[in-house]
C-alpha cells in the first residue's frame, strides 16, 4: 500500500497540473504544487524506508532506478518551480513522473543486491546518472514547450500557450541551464561506471564480463553523452540556442528514455540487475 | 433608509457634460462635505473619473433621484435640465449591482481595464478619511474590491492586449522576457514612428536608435525619444544591432527586403529579431517572416490580435457577470437582513414594556415580599421574555429576501401592534448604523 502511495501523489498533482493549465485556475496550481510536494515527501519516506530495511540505497535492478529517477525528478522540479515561480512546466513534468511512477508502484519488492553491487562507487554512479537524466527530463519538457511556443508566434496564431507559458527567452535559457547540469552530472556518472567497470573486471560474473561499450546501455549511454556534449558546444561555439537546442534537448530525452526503460528491462546483458 | 447610487457615465451622458460634471476638479472634501451638508446622505462615497461621475449615498431623503440631480447640476453651475436626461438612479440592491460591475470594469469603455479598481479604492478611501461613509458603505466597498479581484482572478476579462503598440510590446516580452538590455532600431520618423517610439521607451529598452531617409527628421526624433540617430547609409549595422525593428517609413516600396534581413541573421545566429511592420503601404517584404528567428507582424497581423482579444474578453463577460450576480445576491442577503432591525428592536422593546407595566401592576402584591424574593421575580420575568424572544430573533435576522423583510414587518407589526413604538425603534436602530465602521449589525 505505501508503495502506492507516491503514485497516488503524482497522478494527483498530475490532474490538478492539467486543470491549472487547461483552466488557467491559481488554486489546482497551488494544490497541484502541493500535491506534488506530498507525493515527493512520501517518496522520500518509501525510499527512506528501503534504505533502512535492505541496509543500503534501494538502486538495484531498473524498477528501483526508475523509482529513484522520478524521486530526483520530483525533487529538482520543485526547485525549478520555487525558485523561478513558474507553474507552467509542471503538466508535463508530472505527467512523466505519474507514467513512470507507475512502474515501482506494481513491483514494489526490492532485488536483493548481488555481491558485485556492493561498492560505493556503484551507489555514486547511479544516483549521478539518475540526477544527469532528471536533468535533462526538465530541458526535455523546456524545450518541448519552446517549440509549441516557437511555432505558435511565427504562425502569428496566438492562443493556448502563448497565454500559459513564459517567454521564449526564459525557456531558452532554462533549458540552458538544465542541460549545463545534466551534463556535468552525465559525465561524473560516466566517469564513475568506467573506473568501477574496470575494478570488477577480473570478476567471473556475467554482468562484469558483459562491461563492455557493445553492450547496448552503455553503448546509448555514451551516445547520449557525445549528444548533450555537442548540445553544449553548439549553444556556446556556434550559437545554437534556441528552436536547435530545444530540438537536440527533445532528441536527447528520447534516447535516454529509450535507454533508460526498454533497453534497461529486455536488451542489456550488463545492466540487467 | 436606503442605498443609492446616482450619476452620469460614458453610457448615458456625452463627452462634453461628463467633463463639466467633475467633482474631482474642485477637491473631493468639498463634494463630500457639500453633500452632507445638505443632508443628502448618512453615508457618502463620490466616484469621479474622466468617464464616469457617481454618487453613492446611504440616505432616508425622500426623492433622492431629483435631490441628487439637482445637487449634480447646481455644484457645478448648470440646469437642471442639462443634466436629468442623463442621469442614471439605481436603488438597493441595484445600486450595488452596478457598483459591482463598475469595478470589475464591466461598465468600462473598453471592457476589463484595470484601472477602474484602483479609482473606486481611492475614491472610497477618500471617504472614508473625511468620515463619510459607515456600516453600509464599508460593507458594500469592500465587496466591490472583492468582486474587482475575483473577476481579475477567475475570468479571462483583463487579458489580451487591446490596442495595437500594446500588442507589439506584448509580443515582444513573449519572445525576449524582459525588454531591458534590448536594441531597439525605428525605421522612419513621422507620427507613428514617434508613437510607437514612446510606447517602448516606457519599456526602458537599453538602446533607441533612429533612421530616416533624411537625417534631420531622424535626429529630431532622436531628441524627442533620447535616442541615436543613424545614417541611413549605415542601416545593416544598425540592424544587426537591433532585436526589435520598428518600420514606419512613408515608402511605397519595401524598405526592408528578405534578402537584406536575411544578410544580418547570419552573423545573429540564433539572436532572434523581432520586425514590427507598421506602415501601410509594408514596409518589409512578407516573405522575410519565412526566415528562421524572424517574427515578422504587420500592422494587419496586430490589428487582428487585437480584435481576437477584445472578442475573448466579450466572451468571458457572462462568467464576470455570474461572479457579480452571486456577490450581489450575498450583499443583499445582508442588506436586507439589516433592515429588519429595527422591528427586532420594536418587538424587543414591546415585550419589556409588558414586563415592566406586569410588574408595575402587582407592585401592590410584591411589595411584602422580601428583596432577594423580588429580585428572583425580576429575573424569572426576564428570562421569560428572553426565552420567548430567542427563536423569533433569530429567524427574522436570518431574513434575507426584500420582500418577506416586508412580510415579516407588516405581520409583526399587526400582530404586536408595534406601529406605536416604532418611532423610539427607529432611533434604536439608527444606533446601530453608527457603530465602527467594518462591524457587522445583523450577526
């Protein structure tokens, strides 16, 4: 049943996102900010739990990542939104905290941790790679919400989102900002996999032996982190802010959630813990 | 006893008596003061705008209508006459009705400004410094603001731009967010360009650059707008620059060519420019709005904003008009739950006064009894009538339709024959409408 509960809170928040920005209505805003503030804090309270009972962060195996994911997720969203009191991101970022909630909601029973997990370096390495694709989940939504914006002043069709959304310069440069992020913690989290990837090298289990850049995640792993480094070069060297960064942000987002769920369940032979 | 509204506004008077009916030009203290003096009302809030001059009054007059009129017309050196046609009565509960809508800039020129709210904060509050208003007044001011910041809050009525410039600059903070630090070039330096001038200067745009044909005309707009005027030779600088582009030039060909723009967006990158097309005939070729990071409107394109958000206003109109209904019928409920006070009052006194009389009357019988016994007796009678008292009370308090109040008085009155006492009831209740301004009566 507490595992349920997160769920509960984001498909709330999630429905009262959508009233907010269907109806323009300031209380679903704040009930919905609310709402998702709940489901973090029961989130935190689940995953606080786990730790205690297994003894260690609940990271193993794709069901609980995801989890963690949409706990990071969560939690930055919240940030961004008190921070720069801007409501109108959150119908997309709850949407895609409610779908994926879904997942550890019907599977709540953590995999026991395999004695080759038991580094801290593994811990490092999933919580910095959770946080990169957090990250770049907000400049996924940004830059989704520049193009309709984008699209919507060029046609001179002025309606829906030009009423909801905040101006494409600040859309441009949030998504800066997320991908600057995303980045850096990518890269930590890249960093980190390789050296413990080599430490458990002489290991004579199959995920070890499997540690390789053919295995499917880890091959779309480093794709995406040559993407995001190009998206950073391009926005600083050759200017592409923008309508270009919100496309290579939308790009991005799509293959590490390819990578992140599909890849993670049935492809890899390295990852699948 | 009754509320009332009374005035002349841009829907029932023109231009030219509106502006001889100013109360504001004189001081607002001497309006208001005037008005009492004349014992035109217990309670005074004068409302005084470039479109609209109303009196709201708390008053027991009779004939307010002409009184009001009058007092309009003679305050300001004019007949009687002049002024009738056009003035507009509302009484009671319709009184507050329009009060309502006034602030909710429902009754505005153009539907859903929000200046109108801030007015009606002002001209009450200037009431009320002077001590004119009181328990009915504050009541229904402060329901007016409520209505104004709920129609603000629920309804889609003050939004859209709905002139042209105001449109541009709208836009404009769609696409950059704040339009400080921006490079804003003027192509053009008649009327219009010095509008438009004016309106983004108010904007504190970082940078004011002017071109014309003729540079004199340029560098004398320049000193209007203090802004930079540039030789027309050296626009492609001044357009690189730029991230707004203002065209107002008198040319009958494109000023502006796609070819022309689409040499400055090179260097820009991903900088996008703004061109704001104004002149008729274009200024910019229509296909230089093809080029990526150009937002290219013209004068058509704005006009047609507009005329959608005026339209969506128009629309939102009947949800504005429900949230005022429903305020209305909340303030009437109260206003008319205070009109039956004074009967409560009579009934109150009635009672007592057969208590008093019954006790007079035995005083013979009591007087052998000891203090402690008679004292007993006193209070068991007032109980009594206490006792009896509660449930009526309470449900005439609770009375909030205009026509049982009168029911109810009517009833009470006969049965009780209360007429007889009505005169001290009425003082009674007129205590009560002194009271702190703010407090409640009925509850």
């Amino acid at each position: 049943m507490v595992s349920w509960l997160p769920f509960l809170f984001y498909l709330g928040a999630a429905i009262l996102y959508f009233t907010h920005f269907a109806r323009r209505d300031r209380r679903a805003g704040r009930l919905a900010t609310g709402l998702l503030a709940g489901g973090v804090l029961a989130h935190t309270f689940l995953i606080g739990m786990q730790t205690v009972e297994a003894g260690h962060a609940p990271l193993v195996g794709t069901t609980a990542a995801v989890s963690a994911f949409v706990w990071l997720l969560g939690l930055s969203y919240l940030y961004v939104e008190l921070t720069t009191d801007e409501r109108a991101m959150g119908v997309f970022v709850s949407a895609i905290l409610a779908g994926l909630a879904v997942l550890p909601a019907f599977s709540p029973d953590l995999e026991p941790r395999p004695p080759l997990l038991q580094s801290p370096l593994f811990t490092i390495h999933v919580l910095t790679m959770l946080f990169a694709y957090a990250s770049f989940a907000l400049a996924f939504v940004l830059g989704v919400t520049y193009v309709l914006l984008f699209k919507e002043i060029k046609a001179k069709q002025l309606g829906f989102f030009y009423a909801r959304l905040p101006s494409l310069q600040t859309l441009d440069v949030m998504n800066g900002r997320a991908i600057t992020v995303g980045w850096i913690f990518l890269t930590v989290g890249v960093a980190v996999g390789g050296i413990w990837a080599t430490q458990i090298h002489a290991s004579t289990d199959p995920h070890a032996r499997a540690m390789s850049v053919a295995d499917p995640k880890i091959l779309v792993a480093l794709l995406c982190w040559a993407m995001y480094s190009f998206a950073l070069v391009a926005r600083r060297a050759i200017g592409w802010s923008g309508r270009r960064a919100a496309w290579l942000s939308t790009i991005g987002f799509v293959i590490v959630l390819l990578n992140f769920v599909p890849v993670g369940y049935f492809l890899t032979r390295s990852h699948n813990f | 006893m009754r509320l009332y509204a009374v005035g002349v506004s841009h829907r029932t008077a023109p231009v030219e008596l509106r502006e001889c009916i100013d109360f504001a030009r004189q001081g607002m203290d001497r309006a208001l003061s005037a008005l009492a003096e004349r014992g035109l009302g217990r309670e005074l809030v004068v409302l005084s705008t470039c479109n609209r001059t109303e009196i709201y009054a708390v008053t027991d007059a009779e004939g307010p209508e002409s009184l009001f009129g009058r007092f309009m017309s003679e305050y300001h050196g004019l007949g009687y006459d002049v002024v009738s046609p056009h003035l507009f009565v509302h009484r009671g509960a319709d009184a507050a009705r329009h009060l309502f809508r006034v602030a909710a800039g429902l009754d505005s020129l153009v539907v859903g400004e929000p200046q109108i709210l801030g007015q009606v904060k002002d001209a009450y509050a200037t009431a009320n410094d002077l001590k004119h208003t009181g328990a009915l007044t504050n009541r229904l001011f402060h329901s007016a603001f409520a209505v104004g910041k709920r129609v603000r809050a629920e309804t889609g009525l003050g939004e859209g731009a709905v002139s042209v410039s105001y449109a541009a600059v709208s836009l404009a903070k769609k696409i950059f967010g704040d339009l400080k630090g921006l490079g804003v070039l003027i192509l053009g330096a008649g009327e219009m360009a010095k509008l438009t001038g004016v309106h983004l200067q108010a904007q504190q745009v970082k940078q004011l650059a002017i071109a014309s044909r003729t540079l004199a005309a340029a560098e004398t707009l320049a000193r209007h707008l203090n802004g930079r005027a540039v030789p027309w030779a050296s626009l492609p600088d001044a357009l690189s620059a730029a991230d707004i582009v203002i065209t107002a030039t008198g040319a009958t060909e494109p000023v502006l060519t796609r070819a022309r723009i689409e040499d400055v967006m090179r260097p820009r990158r991903s900088r996008p420019l703004f061109v704001i097309d104004i002149a008729v005939p274009r200024d910019v070729e229509a296909n230089a709005g093809d080029l990526d990071q150009v937002f290219l409107y013209n004068i058509d394109d704005l006009q047609g904003i507009v005329k959608e958000n005026m339209a969506r206003r128009a629309g939102e109109l009947d949800r504005a008009d429900a949230i005022v209904a429903e305020e209305v019928e909340r303030f009437a409920a109260w206003m008319h739950s205070r009109e039956i006070i004074p009967t409560v009052v009579a009934l109150r006194q009635r009672f007592e006064a057969i208590r008093q009389s019954e006790l007079a009357r035995l005083e013979p019988k009591l007087s052998g009894l000891p203090p402690e016994a008679r004292a007993r007796i006193d209070e068991i009678t007032h109980l009594l009538v206490e006792k009896l008292l509660l449930t009526p009370t309470e449900q005439l308090k609770a009375v909030s339709d205009e026509t049982m109040v009168v029911t109810y008085t009517d009833a009470l009155n006969r049965l009780f024959s209360l007429a007889d006492d009505r005169g001290k009831a009425e003082r009674g209740g007129r205590r009560n409408h002194e009271e702190a301004p703010g407090q409640k009566v009925s509850s």
